[in-house]
C-alpha cells in the first residue's frame, strides 16, 4: 500500500461532495451541515481554495485511489493550521492519516519553513488524538471540549509534564506558578493546569500566566466541574492531555502548594535517568500551618518498596491521631510515565496521590530525597474542606479493596490490616454516637478482614 498526498485538483470535487454528505465523516470534524452539499458548490470551494496563497490544500492518495484531503491553512509567519479526514470509509484505521501526515508534515519543514503547525479537536475523538500524537503533536490547551494541540517541527519533546489541578486556588495561585517557572533545567518542562470551573479568579490567573510563558503552560479550562462527577472524567481528561505531552516524567502540585528549590526537578529528573530500577521520586516538604510550619518527614529512609508505602501510608507510621499523613505529599513527587499509570482500579479511589504512589511502586523503587523543595499547605485543598470522619474512613475502606483486588491480593497481608483498622474506626464512632447496629456491622467487617486488629485493642483493654 502506497501513500502519497498531491495538490487539490478541480475534478476531485466529483468525489469529495459525496463525503461532504455522510455524516459519519464528518462527526468529528466539526464542519456539520444542516442541507445537503451540491457538486455547484463543492466545485466552486475547490476552485476557491486552491488558489488560496496562505493554504497548501492536498489530496490523500493509496495506490493511486483518492482517499481524503489533508491541508495546511492560514500559512503565516512560520505557522500554519492542520486538517484532515479520510473520506473513503474503506481506508480507515489503516494508517493512512498517519503516513498522509507525516509527508505533509515533513512539506511544512523542508518546503514552507514552518516551525509550528497546530489543530484543533474535541476531546472524545480519541482515535483522532493518538494520530496526532504518534506524528508529534502535543496538547497545549483545552476550552471545553475543544483540545488545540501543535508540533514544534525543530524542537524537542518535554522531558516533564507538571500536573496541576486548580480549583478556587486564587489566593495561591501565583506562589504555585512563580514556583514552575522558577525551575533551572537543561530540559524542557510544561504544565498541564486542569481550570475545574473555578467561581474564584482562578482562571483569570492561569490565563495571565499562559500568556506570559506560553512555552510552559498548557491550561484546560472546563465548562463545568468535573471533580464532582462520579465517573472518572477528570482522571481521564488529565491522563489524556498529559500523554499528548509525550513527557518521560511526571511531576505533581496542585494549586494551593508550590516548590521552594528552583532545582527540584533538575535533581529528580538527573537520580530517575541514572537509576532506572526506580520509577518514583518524592522529596521532603514544609507544611505551612495557619501559624506555623513543621517539616513533613522525620525519618530518614534513602529507599522506599511498594510494601513501605502501603505501611507508611496507612498504618502507625503515618498517622497524626486520625489524620493521615502520607510518606509523600504530593507537591514533592515524580513519576515515570508508565504505558498503564492509571489503571482501572483507581477510578473507585476517591483520592489520587496515594494509590498512584502505590501503583507507581509495582515497576520500581522509591528515592527519597531528604531536602524540603516544597510546601504543602494543610487544611487548604478540596479535600481537607468539610473533613468527615466516617465518611473519610468508609472511601478510604473502598479505596484499599480496590487496591487490594488491582494489585491481585498480592499484598494482602499488609492491605487487610488497613481494611480492619478504618472498619473499627468506623465502629468506635458510630457506637460512641448511638449508631450501635450500623456499629455492629462494621466490627464484623473488620473483624473478617483481619481478627487481630480487634484482639489486639482487647489484649490492651481498649475502651470502645
């Protein structure tokens, strides 16, 4: 099968007004029409546009049969717009757009002398996306459901993606900023900022700084929140934008926190490229109380497995009194960006970073680096707002099942230990507060999944 794209040639109308006309071609491309096209005006736009000097308006050809038309549009000051559909239904998912896309990729570069070629997609479009991708498109931003993504022709890939979520962070927003664009790096680095809607000024400040460091920042402005929803669509909606990076690496911080050394992701990026037997790295970080900071971690392990994790996360060496206290904040991570970062599993986890480190953990070890780069602010973030005891314990029991069951019980031996100990959580509070049957309940639940929680509180005669 031989691809070739060729300049827009009149007589190709003849075949192209019976694609204008199916809707199944067209449903992605945004161009929908509510009356049927004519071979009159089909020809007339040919006749129009292939004389357009800014355009370079080309037929897709296999084997010498007319496929589709692939187009650079708006050609100006080394810029220029991407198009394409594959008109012919019969040719699709053959690697035609892909091969079609390269060739006029490779025009743009030898012939125009363009440096940036961008597009524009909805989101949904999946199949459509990991073309771009695979001929070197990267996101840049999304407005709605709208991705405009664009290929630098003469430069390199990202090494490091930031992922950052933001929501109602306005009164922090620039310390987090002011601490990406600080980095000194022989790299190159971007920042996806996921805008989830905020009611604050939130937006108006990523907008500013996009347009300040527009090499930086990729912003995704929503329409309508999606934190909010049960299915997932946040995790997927970052997971996509991040892929279409292309970046090795992964670097974490939200909105309300911010990076203090300009060097952080110099030092995780230079110990992941020497230690490839390690797919995480976190250093340690400041939590800024209302009055007062403390440092996060006191313990000095150079090395973490994916069995300290699970211990350090949720049994007695990470916790203050209820509060859970992570082995990592999330500010201070990096991560290889592994084929399944994100696996399934991880949609039934009403939190993120700690079943991520989890998951991270199944392909490497852990570096610790103990030297505070970050702060994590406490008490700010969506999740530290309207803290409920029982309902925080019940997710995070549904969150270890689902860890449980994706890691194939492998660890079950550390994992039902946490299950039983938020089970009986749950059945001190509810029987303190009168909730003695529902109580009940849940001290079968720990019990079944591990007796020695319970005997453990009678064997030190703890009061319920």
């Amino acid at each position: 099968m031989t691809v070739s794209i060729r300049p827009l040639k009149i007589e190709d109308a003849y075949t192209s007004v019976k694609w204008r006309n199916d809707s199944e071609v067209f449903r992605y491309t945004g161009n929908t029409y509510d009356h049927n096209i004519t071979i009159e005006s089909e020809l007339a736009w040919i006749k129009r546009v292939i004389n357009k000097e800014d355009d370079y308006r080309c037929a897709i050809e296999v084997d010498g049969i007319y496929v589709g038309n692939i187009y650079l549009t708006d050609i100006h000051d080394g810029e220029a717009e991407y198009h394409i559909f594959i008109g012919n239904k019969e040719y699709w998912g053959k690697g035609v757009a892909k091969e079609a896309s390269k060739q006029i990729l490779t025009y743009a570069k030898e012939k125009l002398s363009l440096h940036d070629v961008i597009l524009e997609v909805r989101r949904e479009n999946v199949r459509a996306i990991e073309l771009y991708k695979a001929v070197g498109f990267q996101f840049i931003k999304a407005e709605g459901d709208k991705w405009i993504m664009r290929v630098d022709i003469n430069q390199e890939k990202p090494l490091v993606a930031i992922h950052c979520l933001v929501y109602n962070h306005e009164p922090y927003l620039r310390d987090c900023f002011e601490g990406f664009v600080m980095q000194k790096t022989n790299f190159r680095f971007v920042a996806i900022v996921h805008e989830d809607c905020s009611t604050d000024n939130s937006a108006a400040i990523i907008r500013e700084y996009e347009a300040k460091y527009p090499d930086i920042f990729r912003p995704i402005y929503e329409t309508e929140n999606q934190y909010s929803k049960p299915d997932g669509s946040l995790g997927r909606i970052m997971n996509a934008a991040i892929d279409a990076t292309g970046a090795k690496y992964i670097a974490m911080c939200e909105g309300d926190d911010y990076w203090t050394d300009p060097y952080k992701l110099q030092k995780q990026v230079d110990f992941l490229e020497s230690h490839p037997d390690y797919s995480l790295c976190f250093t340690n970080s400041m939590v800024r109380f209302p009055d007062h900071e403390e440092i996060a971690i006191n313990h000095v392990w150079d090395t973490y497995t994916i069995e300290d994790i699970i211990n350090t996360n949720a049994l007695n060496t990470g916790e203050r009194g209820d509060k859970i206290v992570p082995c990592a904040h999330t500010s201070s991570v990096m991560y290889r960006r592994q084929e399944c970062w994100s696996p399934r599993w991880m949609k039934k986890c009403f939190i993120g970073d700690e079943p991520l480190f989890i998951a991270m953990a199944q392909y490497g070890k852990a570096k610790f680096i103990n030297e505070p780069m970050t702060v994590y602010r406490a008490g700010v973030g969506v999740s530290s707002k309207g803290y409920q005891e029982i309902k925080d314990w019940s997710n995070r029991v549904t969150m270890y099942h689902a860890i449980n069951e994706g890691l194939e019980f492998k660890y079950k031996n550390l994992i039902n230990p946490i299950i039983a100990k938020f089970e009986y959580k749950i059945f001190r509070r509810m029987w303190k507060t009168g909730q003695k049957l529902k109580a009940l309940r849940h001290l079968v639940l720990s019990v079944r999944a591990d007796y020695r929680i319970l005997l453990n509180r009678i064997m030190h005669n703890t009061r319920i």
